[in-house]
C-alpha cells in the first residue's frame, strides 16, 4: 500500500481542495501535485499573481497564507500508476477528514480536484459544507477550465 501526503492546513484555513491520491510522480517528488506538467501551482500562482517556487514549505506557506486546506481523499491505496481509474479499481482506505472541518478549522466550502475526489468524496462522506466539483488540473485532462477554479478561490 502507498501512502498519500500529510494534509495541509491551519485553523484559519477556509477552502479545503481536495484530490484523489498522489499521481506517481508526485509520490516521487513528495508532494501534492509534483508532476510538472500538472496544472495545479501554475493555476494557483495565476490566480493570486504571484510566484511559488519549488520548494514545499514555500508551497505549504503559499497555501497557509491564502487560507486554503490541501489533502486527498484516499489516504492508501495499492495503485501502482497514476490514472483515477485505476484507483477506483484499487484497494484503498479513505482518509479521516473531521478534523479539517469546523470547529477545527474555518473551512466553508470543498473544491474537489476532479471527478474522482468528488465521487470518492460524496461516497463515503457526510457534511453540510458546500461542496464544489472542478474540471481536474491534470495534464491528462482536456477540459480544465481556470476561469471555473478562480470564481471559486476568489
């Protein structure tokens, strides 16, 4: 079984973005959104005009700052590539996401980063917290649409 990431947030968070599981390159760069070709840091860096390096605690800041949440919603999976597909197929265990949620945190709406999250999310989780779903910021996907992302993050 693969592990996902440690979730990012702080009690002042307010938009919890939500993935599916870590892609593969991601797992290989240890952390959310590692493949270069995704389009997750770039959208975020446009949205707010500014720049976020490399580095993950700059990213982990970048995110603190803006007051955005950031974890997937399978905490572990046996998925040995990166297709969503494959995932749905996988073994996997969904991650515990209360404490991400008031009165832990200020968090009043869920972005989910593709179809997956949101599936996986409305399967095996309850809440009164609205809940978004947004076109995948992966490379794979033909129909992200940042204009949707920013009338969210705005």
């Amino acid at each position: 079984m693969f592990k996902g990431f440690e979730p990012v947030y702080d009690k002042n968070s307010r938009i919890l973005i939500l993935g599916s599981f870590p892609s593969v390159k991601s797992r290989e760069n240890g952390f959310y959104y590692g493949h270069k070709q995704n389009r997750f840091w770039k959208m975020l860096s446009q949205i707010y005009n500014e720049n976020i390096s490399e580095d993950v605690e700059n990213k982990k800041s970048f995110l603190l700052k803006h007051n955005i949440a950031l974890y997937d919603v399978v905490l572990e999976s046996d998925l040995k590539g990166s297709a969503d597909l494959d995932l749905e197929k996988s073994q996997m265990k969904i991650a515990d996401m209360s404490f991400l949620l008031p009165p832990h945190t200020k968090v009043e709406k869920i972005i989910c980063n593709g179809k997956t999250a949101y599936n996986l999310l409305m399967e095996n989780f309850n809440t009164t917290i609205p809940i978004v779903y947004l076109s995948s910021t992966s490379p794979a996907n033909p129909r992200f649409n940042i204009s949707d992302w920013q009338k969210e993050l705005i």
